[in-house]
C-alpha cells in the first residue's frame, strides 16, 4: 500500500510541475513555490492548516504553546492558501510562515531536510499521506498531533502511526478516527471541542451580548454561490431599514457582491461606515471581531449552497452575537445538529423564515459553552503534555 501511496504521489508532482508552466494556474496557486520552496532552516516545531479558520486557531495555539512549553522551538506555520499566508506574515504573530509543501516525495524530502520539523500539530482533518510518512521516517515515536479534529472517513490503507495525540471535536468524530487508526497507533485520543474557542477559554470572559450594536444583521463569510439567498435575507433587512454589513469569503469576490447589490439598487457603504437601511462591505481580511463587537446578529456562510462547507459559527456566539446558519451543514453536521437542540444557534431551512427566525436566549449560550471550555481546557493541557514528552 505504501508503493501504492507513493506512485499517486509521484504522478501528482508530475502534474503539478505541468501545471506551474501554466501562467494563470502558477500565479493564482504558486505551484513552484509549493513545490519548491524555498523553505525555511529548522528546526521547527510545525502547525499546518488549510483555510484562514484553521490558521487563525493555529496562530492562536502557537501564542498558548510558548507561555506554556518550557523551552519552546521556534514555531512554523503553513496554509494551502495563498492569501491565507499572506495575512499570517501580517499578523504580527511571533512565527515563521511558509505556503505548505506539495506532497510528492521529492518536495516532502525537500522541505523535511531543510524545517527539520521536531513534531507536527495538524488542524481539522489535513492528513496528508505524505506529511504523516515523513514525520514518521525522522521520528522513533509518534510525533504527530491532530487538534480539533473532523473525520469522516478514510484513504484505504492509510498509515496512522504517525499521530501519537488526537482531539477530535465530537464524540462522533473520535469513534470513526478510532476504527481507523486503532490497530497503527497507541495515540491519546480524547474529546477535545473546537479550539476556535480557546482563546476565549483562555480569557475567562464570560459571553455576554454586545452593548448598544449599531449593526442588525452581519452576513459573515459569504461566497457568491449563496447570492441568490443572500439577497433574499438582505433585501428583507433592507425594508425593515436595518444596518447590515457583509463579510465576503474571499476578497476575489468583494467586487462580484458589490455589483450585485448595486443591481438590486442597495445602497452600499465600506466598512467602517455603517447606515441604516444599507449594506457595509468589509474588504479586509480579520476584521469580523470588530463587526462582531457592534453585531445584534450573525448569519454564518458556506450553509445556503450544497457543496460548500458552513464556516465558523463559534467566533460570534462566544461574542454573544445571535446566531443562525443556513440549510447546509457541510463539515459540521453533528455540532451544527447539537446546537440547533439545545437552542444555542437557529437554523433556517428556507430564506423564507429569515425575518421570523429564532434569537437563541444569551444565557443558553452561556450554559453550552462552559460544557465545551471545559473539554477544550482539558485537552489542550493534554497537548502540552505530549509536546513536552516529544522534547525531552
């Protein structure tokens, strides 16, 4: 099975090295530089992820790690996105970046020889083949760690001896990465929550709604394939002479929402600037904190198109901002499925129940997410003991 694994992961360095000479498909991806580097001089300890969710945790754990690690390496942090490195270089976090390496063999070969990662902490689901066969070929035990781990399901004859600690968001998630990885590994597995929320575990705030919001309605996260429900929910507010403000998913978008809503003849303004019965857009990357801090409500994107993934709806009610996503659930069914029954979050199945949709009581909020601050508290000293174990 490994021939198997590295012959697919051979012909994908071939393709990808077709691809580079490409010039519209080498500037939006950057093919040679994932490739090729170049990579930076190790040792590290490394965090991958791939969308600006999961780097956004990851720079969050790295600040945690080193008031927490004794004698911590210097951290490095990869993205499979472009623009997403680009704001982790802006940050200001106190770590090094690179675009993550292609998993062929020779660039894996490559980019280990030169990071000489100590250990690998993986965001969500990034189980690269090549990534957990290259850590597993420089370490004499498992040196892999995945935190705030999503599974569903599994490349036949994948290697898993590689992790040595796992904490999987949801009970559902740990009994399927379990029946998996049981017979490759002797890792520490546990229930460990979305670490999204530990920097407010961290705080010790306690949720409570944002004082005096000057916007009605955030739309966050939102991609152009939601426009046809988007509008619906946005015309709806508009007639009430709401404020809203719209967070595009992609910057590449920002100009494609701002046409479509000139052609409903939707007064737009540019975030900061907030007016009633108008729609702000936010054209930067990170700034939904400062939109969350004067929100009454959120709506989270990726949940009103199939195929897409609903993206984070924990930054808002941790905020205590009212939430609500769409029909689609992609990615986050079962959490999505818990919060709707425990009232923490509203779930509208058509843009129809928009303007009648549920407010989810703050205490509700408050009561859910001590039970997850404890899990995610919990797990996240077990992944300072596993670091500490993999640095003696």
């Amino acid at each position: 099975m490994f021939k198997v694994f590295d012959v697919a992961r051979e012909a994908l360095g071939s393709v990808a090295k077709v691809a580079a000479k490409v010039p519209v498909i080498e500037n939006k991806f950057h093919v040679n530089e994932r490739l090729h580097g170049p990579w930076p001089k190790g040792p590290f300890l490394w965090l991958h992820g791939a969308s600006l969710g999961e780097c956004k945790m990851l720079l969050n754990l790295a600040k945690f790690i080193r008031e927490d690690l004794p004698d911590c390496p210097r951290i490095l942090v990869t993205t499979q996105k472009v623009e997403v490195l680009a704001y982790i270089k802006e940050s200001g976090a106190d770590v090094t970046a690179c675009i993550a390496p292609a998993d062929t063999p020779a660039t894996m070969k490559s980019f280990m020889s030169s990071v000489m990662p100590i250990g690998l902490v993986l965001a969500e689901n990034e189980l690269w083949p090549g990534y957990l066969s290259s850590m597993l070929k420089i370490s004499t035990r498992p040196s892999v760690a995945i935190v705030s781990g999503r599974f569903h399901r599994t490349v036949p004859g994948m290697d898993y001896s590689a992790i040595g600690f796992a904490s999987m968001q949801t009970g559902s998630d740990l009994s399927r990465f379990f029946s998996v990885s049981a017979r490759s590994n002797s890792s520490r597995m546990m229930i460990g929550g979305d670490w999204k929320l530990l920097p407010w575990v961290r705080s010790g705030v306690t949720v409570a709604a944002p004082e005096n919001p000057t916007v009605d309605t955030v739309f966050v996260s939102m991609h152009i394939q939601e426009w046809a429900s988007l509008c619906r929910m946005i015309v709806s507010s508009i007639k009430r002479q709401e404020s809203v403000v719209l967070v595009p998913r992609r910057l590449s978008e920002v100009a494609d929402f701002r046409k479509a809503l000139l052609d409903q003849e939707v007064i737009v303004v540019d975030w900061p600037l907030v007016q009633k019965g108008a729609v702000s857009i936010v054209s930067q990357f990170g700034k939904t904190k400062d939109v969350f801090a004067v929100s009454r409500t959120a709506v989270i994107g990726g949940s009103f198109a199939r195929g897409l993934g609903v993206h984070d709806f924990w930054e808002p009610l941790q905020r205590g901002v009212a939430t609500c996503v769409g029909p689609y659930a992609v990615g986050q069914k079962e959490a999505v499925s818990t919060l709707v029954r425990e009232g923490v979050i509203a779930q509208l199945q058509s843009t129809a129940d928009y303007s009648r949709r549920n407010i989810p009581d703050v205490r509700l909020v408050q009561t859910f997410l001590a039970h997850e601050s404890a899990k995610i508290s919990d797990s996240y000293q077990q992944l300072i003991e596993f670091l500490k174990k993999l640095l003696k």
